[in-house]
C-alpha cells in the first residue's frame, strides 16, 4: 500500500471517528469536532497524480 492511500485512509477513519463522536457527544463537542474535522479535511487535500506513475 502507497504512502498516499494509507495517509488517504487513516484520515478518512479519523473522520469516521469524529463523525461518531459528535453523534455521541451530542451539540456540546461541536464546537471542538468541528475545527478539528475541518483541519484535517483541508489538511489531506487532493492527492490526484502524486505517485510515480
């Protein structure tokens, strides 16, 4: 597995997480699962092309 899928996916899992979390937590956790969702969503970006093929 490329170091591109595998940081693809262990964000996407985080995101996963924080998504449950928020489910849980209910509206008080927003306020932290929000920015930290947003980090790493703008954090990964597109990883279009970046391998040696």
């Amino acid at each position: 597995m490329s170091a591109n899928s595998k940081k693809s996916l262990s964000s996407t899992v985080f995101l996963i997480v924080l998504g449950i979390a928020a489910l849980y937590g209910g509206t008080k956790t927003l306020a932290v699962l929000i920015p930290a969702a947003l980090l790493v969503w703008f954090g990964v970006g597109p990883i279009l092309r970046s391998g040696r093929n």
